[in-house]
C-alpha cells in the first residue's frame, strides 16, 4: 500500500508528539532548576536582606478562615474567590503549621509553574497557527524563575496565568465555548483575564453570528458568578465593598503615571507625598488623583483600540493570540496599580504571539522579566 499524494508520512505524528514529550520535560526540569536556585539565591539574601513575599498574607487569611471567618464578611481580602483553592491546598497539606504552610505553598506554585511550562511547550509546537516560534517559547518560560526572581515563586500568580493561557490556547483551536468556560474561571482567580472576554466574544460573532458571540459571553459570564455566587449571597456587602475598594486604589508608586511624577520630581522638584494605604505604597495628593484617572482612561482607550482592531480583523487564530497578547499588556501598562508580579500574567500568552511582531515581543518580554 502507497501513502496518498500530499498525506503526511507515516509514523509523522507519533514523532512529533514523542518530541513534544520529551521538549515538555526537559523545559519543566530547566523551569524547576530555575526555581530551585531562586529559593537558594533568596535564602543567601542574592536578592536582598529581605524576601518580601505574599505568602504570610495567604496564611493568615487561612487561619482566620479555619477559625469560622467567612470570606468578605468577617475576613477582608481583595482576591476573588477562585483565588483561594491556591491558600486552602496548602493549608490542608500542611496541617497549618506556619513554615510547613510555606513550604506546601512553594511547592504547589512550582507544580503550577511545571504546568505552565507544558501548556506553552505543548501551544507552540501543536496549534494550528503558522508562525509560532517554539524555541525562544519554550526557552524563556524555563528560564523565567531566574529572570523574575522570587517575586514569582511568593505569589500565587502563576495560578490565573495558567487558566487565562489555556484558555486563550483552546480558543486559538476554535473551541470558543471551552475557552469561555476555562476563562471564566480564570477571571474568577483574579479580575484581570476579564480584558481578553471582548476578543473570544467578537471571534465568536465573525465566525457564527450574534447567537455565538451571545452563548461565548454568557458562559464565560456564567462561570465567573457561579465561584462568587455563594460568597456573594452570604456577604454581598462584603463583596461589593472589595469590589468598590479596589477600583477607587489611588496611584501606586511603580505605576507609570507615578514614574512621570517621580521624574517631575528629581528634574524640577516637584513634592511628592508617598503614603501606604490599600496594602501598597501610593502618592498622595490632587495631581496624583488626576494622573490615576488619566491613567485608567488611557488604558480604557487602549483596550478599545485592541478590541475593535481585532474586531474589524479576520479574526483568525494568530491575530486572535496577538489581540489578547496586546489587550494584557495594555491593562498592565496603563493602569493605576502596578506591582512587579503583573509581569508574571504575560507568561502564557506573549510566547503565543506569532510572526516576526513574536519573536520581538517574545525578546521584548524577556527584557522585562
């Protein structure tokens, strides 16, 4: 028997699955050597005298959880609730003991990390989009512990990234009601995936029309309210002023409309008050307020910009990942809080991002981990 003109050679596919296989495992033990040598690096003080981490956040949380606090009600936390399986898995491995809580927590994050590392590995070698760049892909996000440092392995952030990665790689397939699905739950663990929801919708409306774009929004809708939905029946004050708390969050100082004040201040002394409050440093003051509210419509403008280009696009898969590539990283550099983790939330998308505009955005993105 001959193969057909034009069909793939035999055995073509197991071959590249083997190689996907082995690519996956060898970029998850660079990712968790990287991960390792952090933890060293940040117990000799490499980093500096002090390890600034989440971690103690997340354990207290827990403690006052485990002794009848309820969420919003009687615990105040600005994570929403799909955040929290990353702090109850922890606690229940480690039996709430402090420094084993530490440890469980450090090595949960490195699971997630390995996953992110395989999802990514497995996107750039199988999705249906020509132009994908596997290997500086696959690289940056091995080496990524030891560009970031431990900002990324005391933070739970690799958590959503993973869930808004995946879900953006499913919808690159066409699988837009999964992928809707899977970021409804991402934006459930932390609210900032919710900028990609516009992308999948207008996918949906030029691929099947009005009733497909509507069924892509509404599960995505769906899934989201469903993680709050019991927290916000128990404690809908306590949810609602969480939701109120962090929109009005003043300038924070690693913002960049905080980083043209702090340059108004060294070239022509400008005064700056710098001030703690919502859990974070901020400048204090009328021009600060103005600036964040400059800040917050810049990035709005930003984020209809991405939109509509993508919306008036073909829509296909590459322009797809470029569009939720560009609509993050518009969120994260015009908006009025800006924490060095942010950068952490790019780590499954900007690999996807085909074409020479990738491999530049790709050496981009190293440059600011």
């Amino acid at each position: 028997m001959t193969a057909e003109p034009g069909a793939p050679e035999i055995g073509t596919t197991t071959r590249n699955r083997l190689i996907t296989v082995v690519l996956a495992i060898a970029a998850a033990a660079v990712f968790a050597g990287c991960w390792l040598l952090v933890r060293q690096l940040t117990a000799q003080a490499y980093y500096g005298t002090a390890d600034i981490t989440d971690i103690p956040v997340y354990f207290d949380f827990m403690k006052a959880f485990a002794a009848g606090g309820l969420p919003y009600r009687d615990i105040g936390t600005a994570y929403p609730p799909g955040a929290f399986p990353a702090f109850v898995i922890p606690w229940l491995v480690s039996g709430g003991e402090d420094a084993a809580y530490t440890g469980t927590f450090l090595s949960l994050m490195l699971g997630v990390g390995i996953l992110v590392t395989v999802l990514v590995t497995v996107a750039v070698r199988h999705l249906p989009v020509p132009g994908l760049h596997p290997r500086a892909a696959i690289v940056l996000v091995a080496v990524s512990p030891l560009l970031v440092g431990p900002v990324m392995t005391s933070r739970f952030d690799l958590w959503p990234a993973l869930l808004a990665g995946l879900a953006i790689a499913i919808a690159a397939t066409g699988r837009l009601r999964i992928a809707a699905i899977v970021l409804g739950l991402a934006i459930a663990t932390k609210a900032w995936p919710a900028v990609i929801l516009p992308i999948l919708v207008a996918a949906a409306w030029r691929r099947a029309g009005r009733r497909a774009a509507a069924i892509v929004l509404l599960l995505a809708v769906a899934t989201a309210a469903l993680v709050l939905a019991p927290f916000l029946v128990l404690a809908p004050g306590g949810v609602i002023a969480t939701l109120t708390e962090q929109l009005s969050r003043p300038l924070q100082v690693e913002s960049l409309g905080a980083s043209l004040l702090f340059v108004t201040h060294f070239l022509i002394g400008l005064p700056l008050s710098v001030v703690s409050s919502f859990g974070s440093q901020n400048i204090d003051g009328e021009l600060a307020s103005a600036l964040a509210i400059g800040s917050s419509l810049a990035m709005g403008v930003g984020l209809a910009i991405v939109w509509v280009r993508f919306a008036r696009s073909a829509g296909d898969a590459a322009r797809l990942l470029t569009a939720a590539a560009a609509a993050v990283s518009v969120y994260i550099a015009f908006g009025k809080v800006l924490s060095p983790q942010y950068v952490i939330w790019l780590l499954t998308i900007v690999p996807l991002v085909p074409g020479r505009r990738g491999l530049v955005s790709i050496g981009l993105y190293a440059i600011v981990l």
